[in-house]
C-alpha cells in the first residue's frame, strides 16, 4: 500500500492487549503546569471510557485539563456517537447507552438490543439487512473536532509535542477557532476487519518535514468497527499556509483502500467538517446484519 510508503507509525495501541501509562508525569502536557511534588494527578483516560476504553491512560493530563475536556468536548463527542455506540454494543463505565429520539428508541436490555420504532421511515428493510436512521441530540461540531484532536495530541511521542503547539493552543480555550479550517474528519469502516479489540488508536507522521499536500500527522481512532480518521497539520505546515494566505488541499490517504465491510457499516463514507461552533443535529444511518440479539417493535 502506497499510503505506508510515505508515513510511520508511531503510536500504536489496541485494547486487548496491557494497560499504558501515556506521559512524562511530571508536567501536564496542555498547560504546562508542573505536579506538586509528592501529590499525583489521577489517572486521565487517553480515549474517552464511553468508547471502551479501559487500556490507554495519560498521566500528564492535570485535573484541571481533564475536567475541561470532560465538560466540554468529550460531553459533545459523546452525544455524537451516542447511536453508534448504542447499536455496536459499547459498553463505557457502567453500561451500554440508550439512544431515543423522535423517530426511534434503541435500548440494550439483558443482552438483547430493543428497537421501538416510532416512525416507519426511522427502520428500512433489505432482505437480510435492516438501515436505521436516527436524528443526533445537539452537538457543536467543533468540539467534537476538539475532542478528537486532544485524543491525537495526548498520545504523540513527547519528543515530537512541539511540531504541533498550535493544537494545544486549540484545545486549551474551547471558543478559540483553530489556525487551520475547515477541521476534518473521515467516519469509515475498518479497514483491518480481523481486528477483535474493542479499541484500536494508531498515529502515522509523515517522512517529509514538511509534506505538500499532505497532513504531517493522521490520528486513526477505532471502536467497534467504525474508524475516525484525523489529518493534522505540523506547526511548519500551519505557517506557510499562514504565510500564503492559501488553504491546504489535501485528499484523504488510502488507509481504506481494499476494505472488506463487516457486519456493519456506516450507511456511506464520510468526510465530517467539524469547523462549526453552532449546535446543530444530523441525521445518522447505519446497516446492520446481525449483532447479538435485535428486536424490532
């Protein structure tokens, strides 16, 4: 695949396997406030523990930063996935979430997925298969984008953190547009459709100090065979286009090319601008097969 012939990996992780400690402990790596000597910071979940996540954990992530990103982006990540979370099975903290709407309730009870539809228009038949359409509580997309960018940043190597301060600088203020928009994303389905964990997150940098037309950094974030792909750029990277007063073009890599689907997709690809900082919904789809037991009201 060409796409590895130009990038490296490297930050890899998959849920199945021991628990990590992300960090240098010492000094948190958004703000840059130094840890009382003798007092330790609690334990940060590198990815949000609604996905799944019991493996990745930060600890240069201080209790102020962590309680901002709860509140703040992971609360609008959350509602985002909410659906997809529901109908994959993922179970965060506690238990699997329920998703209701106007059109449709999807609830796990004792292993068994409910679907109440309260529109005919909400589940679609085909032959074996069944699409559900579901509308998304409000969500700001720019958090969302913030939410992913911080999982990004907080897992890459401390000795490549200064390629890409203007991101920290996002994520610090949550009303600060970042330096570079529109701010993407890619949802796609798994490419690697073996994979058994429940969480998979992989970091690709680019070989060239600063590539053209192509994001320095893509962060892969997987759960329950829904992949989100996010391209950052380097600071270099952000300059020039600064400097140019031109936005980065740029095509999505080919991390997907020759996908097998597996038993559930997303309805089609889709690449997320997340640049909005307005509350809006979305409607969602999603084809199943089979996962577990499902029954249609």
């Amino acid at each position: 695949m060409r796409f590895f012939r130009n990038y490296n990996t490297i930050f890899t992780h998959r849920s199945d396997s021991d628990r990590i400690f992300v960090g240098i402990g010492y000094e948190c790596r958004y703000c840059g406030q130094r840890r009382p000597e003798g007092k330790r910071w609690n334990k940060a979940h590198s990815v949000p523990a609604f996905l799944g996540n019991k493996t990745i954990f930060s600890i240069d992530e201080c209790s102020r930063c962590n309680k901002l990103f709860g509140d703040k982006y992971e609360n609008d990540f959350s509602k985002f996935t909410n659906f997809y979370r529901t109908i994959l099975e993922v179970k965060g903290r506690k238990k699997i979430p329920k998703t209701k709407s106007e059109k449709i309730i999807i609830e796990n009870i004792n292993g068994v997925t409910n679907i109440n539809s309260l529109d005919w228009e909400a589940v679609e038949r085909k032959g074996n298969k069944i699409i559900l359409n579901h509308t998304s509580e409000f969500y700001v997309p720019l958090m969302v984008w913030k939410c992913l960018a911080k999982i990004i940043y907080g897992l890459i190597p401390p000795n490549s953190l200064e390629k890409y301060t203007w991101i920290r600088e996002s994520i610090l203020n949550p009303d600060l547009q970042p330096r570079v928009i529109p701010c993407l994303a890619l949802l796609a389905s798994a490419p690697w459709i073996k994979l058994k964990c429940d969480v998979f997150v992989v970091l690709f940098e680019h070989k060239k100090a600063e590539p053209e037309g192509a994001p320095k950094l893509i962060g892969v974030l997987y759960f329950k065979g829904i992949f989100y792909h996010i391209p950052l750029l380097s600071i270099d990277q952000v300059l020039t286009i600064e400097a140019n007063a031109k936005p980065l073009t740029f095509n999505f890599p080919p991390i997907t090319e020759n996908a097998k689907w597996g038993k559930s997709k997303p309805a089609k690809l889709s690449q997320l601008d997340l640049t909005s900082s307005d509350p809006i919904r979305t409607n969602q789809k999603i084809e199943l097969d089979a996962i577990g037991e499902i029954k249609i009201k």
